[in-house]
C-alpha cells in the first residue's frame, strides 16, 4: 500500500526581511497520524502553520497539503483543513451557535447536518445552555472551546492547532485532548499541532518535530526522542534539546 502523505515540505523557507523565520524545512506527515510541533517562542511554528494551512506563501522551496500545492491551490488547502489559530478572532456579537452556523456556511454545510454537529460539539464540550449567549459573554476558556468546535465542524482532512490548550483549564486540556485521539484512532484526520505542553504532546503525538531557530532539530516518535538524549520525558528531553537551564545565581541579579 501507498503511503499517503498530508504534508510534504521540501527546504520550505520563509524570510521576514532579515529574519528567517523557517529554514529548509524537510517534513512529512503521514496521514491519520499526529505531528507535535514544539519550539522556542519565536522558533518559526506559526510561520510554518500558516503557510502550511495556505494563509502565507513561503519565500522558497516546495510544500504540498492534502495533495495541494502551498503556491497555486490555497482555496483547495483552506477547503480541505481546519485551522486553530494562534490569535483567534470571534465575532463577538454572535451567538455560539450563529458563529458556528457562519463557519458551517462558509464551509458548504448547512440544515440538519449542520445543526446536529453544532448542537452535539456544544454539549461535548459542555457549552449547553449557553450557545445562544453572545460570543462577548464568553470566558476566554469558552470562547476557545467554540473556536476548536468551529475548526473540526466541518469534518476536514487534516487539522492545524497551534497551541489548542492555552486558555483551557486542565479538564478541558484533557477533553480536548480526547476528542484529537478518538478523531485520529478512529477517522483518517490528521493533527498537527504547535504546543508547547510536553506532556500533552508526548500523550497524543505519534510524531514530535522540534523547531529551534527556524531550523527542524529534531523529528522521531516520543519514545525514540527521549531515548536517544537518555532523557526522563519528553520535558526532560526538550529542555536537553533546545536548553533553557538557567543558571539559578542569574536569577535575581536583575535586582542589584
Ligand atoms: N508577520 C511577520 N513579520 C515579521 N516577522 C515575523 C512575522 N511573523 C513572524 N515573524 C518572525 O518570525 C519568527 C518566528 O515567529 P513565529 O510566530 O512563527 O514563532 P512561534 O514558533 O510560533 O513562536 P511562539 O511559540 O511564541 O508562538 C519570529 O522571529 C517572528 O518575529
Ligand atoms: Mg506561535
């Protein structure tokens, strides 16, 4: 059997002027597997989300998502995903449910199909009895929780979260959590996903790129990352990877 692949990057490069934010990218993401990206603040995960998911065109090099080009078939690419953002806007003066029938729209569905998911991923992740309240109301763990019904409603391919946990308290992080591994075990959606909760990703990733300075560093299963630093977990093998150890004397000299 072929293999099929729902990203392939070959030296995907994106230049901000001086800055490169990511640099020869050389990836493949199986499909129906679950990539973990992990990386400094400012190590290029964002950039290469956005590109991948069709919102930015790389500087150079080739990449192709769910058999689309980054280049020429951007409308195919964002048909065929969803995408958490990493800065999210809601429409504040929506309902839950309006903002999610718009999303719907927006991807062809609508009716009785539509309202069924709408009204099954609300109570999934325990918004009932409040999705006819406006967005504005919401807390920001809600209107997180809204924003990840909005990017699986339309059942796509593959799926893009960058840093789904943040803002989610920890039972919520763990629904979240369950509702990836139950989509991945049980359809062919492919996850990849920026985050930077090890533990998070050591439980649900097949496969964990690490991203330091735009350059991919390191790419294996959990297991093989930790194993081959002679590390604990996956936090332990991260922080021998990328650093990050600070000398504990530093700590308070910004006083004196
Ligand atoms: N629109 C932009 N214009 C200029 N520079 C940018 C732009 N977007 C990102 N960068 C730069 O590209 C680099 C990578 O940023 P990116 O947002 O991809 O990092 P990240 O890995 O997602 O970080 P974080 O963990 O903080 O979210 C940074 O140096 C950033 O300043
Ligand atoms: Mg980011």
């Amino acid at each position: 059997m072929t293999e099929i692949y729902d990203v392939i990057a070959e030296w995907l490069t994106k230049d901000f002027g001086k800055v490169t934010a990511v640099k020869d990218l050389e990836l493949k993401v199986r499909r129906g597997t679950t990539f973990g990206y992990l990386g400094p603040n400012g190590a290029g995960k964002t950039t290469t989300v956005r590109i991948l998911s069709g919102l930015l065109k790389p500087t150079r090099g080739k990449a192709s998502v769910c058999g689309f080009d980054v280049y020429t078939q951007r409308e195919q690419i964002k048909a065929s995903t969803g995408l958490l953002p990493e800065t999210p806007g809601v429409y504040s003066k929506l309902s839950a449910v309006e903002f999610l029938e718009f999303i719907g729209a927006l991807n062809d569905l609508s009716g009785e199909v539509l309202m069924k998911r709408i009204d099954r991923l609300l109570s999934l992740l325990g918004l009932e009895g409040r999705q006819n309240d406006l967005l504005e109301s919401y807390s920001s763990g809600m209107k997180q929780k809204v924003l990840v019904a909005s990017t699986i409603l339309h059942d796509p391919q593959l799926v893009f979260l960058d840093e789904p946990t943040s803002r989610l308290d920890p039972a919520a992080s763990a629904l979240v959590k369950e509702i990836i591994r139950a989509m991945a075990k049980e359809t062919e959606t492919t996850f990849f996903i920026c985050t930077h909760m090890t533990d998070f990703a050591e439980d649900i990733c097949d496969i964990i790129g690490i991203l330091t300075n735009g350059v991919l560093t390191t790419l294996g299963t959990p297991q093989e990352i930790v194993e081959n630093v002679d590390a604990k977990n996956l936090e332990d093998a991260y922080l021998k990877i990328v650093g990050g150890q600070v000398d504990r004397s530093k700590l308070l000299s910004w006083r004196s």
